[in-house]
C-alpha cells in the first residue's frame, strides 16, 4: 500500500515474526492466522451496539490500496443485499504514511472499470478503533502483527481477522500488496477481495440474524 520510502518508508512483508498478544505471549501470527477462526469472537457477540448496526473495519498498511478495495467492495455486498443500514464500513492503515489521500490511482481506475466507486481518504488505525468496530479485517499478516500490538485486551484481539479467512477456497492466507508491482496486480487483488468479503458478510448476516 505504499509509502515514499525512506528510514520509515514501505516495508516488505517477509513473514511475520511470530510477536504474538501481550508483547510475545500467546500464539505466534504465524499460528494464529492459521486458524484464525479459532481465536476470532467476533461472530458470537455482534451486533453489539445499541442501534443493532455491525461496524466493519478493514486495515492495510497505508490506506490507500486493498483497504480502501475491500470496503468499498463489502459495502457494494451489503448494499446488494439490502442491508445498508445495518453496517457502518471503514478502512485505515497502520501507517500514517498517506493520510488524508485518495485511494491509489490504480486502486481507482481498477474498481472504476469493474463498478466500484472508492472515494474513502486514509487515515491511521487509532486505538477507538479496537471499540468502535465489530471487525477488524487485516489484509496480511505484517498487519495483523501491527494490530495485535495496539490492542489491549482479550476482546480487542477477538475482534482482528484476515481477509482471506472469510474465503473458504482462497490459496494463500495474505492479500498481496500490489503497490510496487505492475501487471494485473490491482485486478487480482480485486478479485481476492470480492470473493473474501462475500463470505465474510455471509458469515455476519448468519450469526447476527440479518
């Protein structure tokens, strides 16, 4: 999801390394995102707020790619389902590289041609975020590692997921960044997060009773 570079510029995921809640204890990432579903509560305590909404929240690193992809695609879902005004939808970065920009050109002109509109501006994930929102939905596991990390309880880290968790046929446990790559990249990760977001408001609209 970008950054200008430099000393705090992008850094490439090359596996977590296994930092786990409370500064090391508990589950490695590694662990955890392999059986996400397992340590995942969300689904058993939404809707939680008194306006009956779910509060859905999906993070990258700078706000400006598959964060911003995936919420304006779970929110086309949920329109098409009818149920708008059951959800409040957001994404943000666990970096402030890009704050207050427009998703990523290429981002744009992707869903533009497949039918998204995505005019969100990025911000940072903050630690209200941990209470204001049901779901947490990380697109790779160097951001769930930055998550687990800001969350400081059990119930916050219940509410952290990766997206492709909700795709029951999907290859791979991560959404690629695709800000340095060329080709189809923004197609592809499209295509991640249209499938992952349909399975993921199919599992809310079940357990929640929509």
């Amino acid at each position: 999801d970008g950054s200008t570079g430099g000393a705090g510029g992008h850094r490439e995921h090359d596996g977590a390394p296994g930092v786990g809640p409370d500064d090391g204890a508990g589950p490695s990432v590694d662990a955890w995102a392999e059986d996400a579903m397992a340590v995942h509560s969300s689904l058993g305590t939404v809707p939680r707020r008194s306006d009956g909404k779910v509060a859905v929240c999906f993070v990258c690193l700078g706000n400006i790619c598959r964060s911003p992809q995936a919420e304006g695609l779970f929110a086309r879902h949920v329109e098409r389902a009818g149920l708008a005004h059951r959800f409040e939808i957001d994404s943000a970065g666990t970096s402030g590289w890009h704050v207050g920009e427009l998703p990523d050109p290429r981002t744009r002109a992707t869903s533009a041609r497949l039918g998204v509109v995505l005019d969100s501006r990025s911000r940072p994930v903050v630690r209200q975020d941990f209470a204001r929102f049901d779901f947490i939905v990380a697109m790779d596991l160097s951001n769930i590692e930055a998550l687990m990390a800001m969350a400081d309880s059990e119930d916050a880290r219940g509410r952290i997921s990766l997206l492709r968790n909700w795709d029951a046929d999907a290859d791979g446990a991560e959404v690629p960044d695709p800000y340095y790559g060329e080709g189809d990249g923004f197609a592809k990760v499209f295509a991640m997060c249209d499938t992952a977001c349909a399975g993921l408001l199919a599992a809310i609209i079940t357990k929640a009773q929509l």
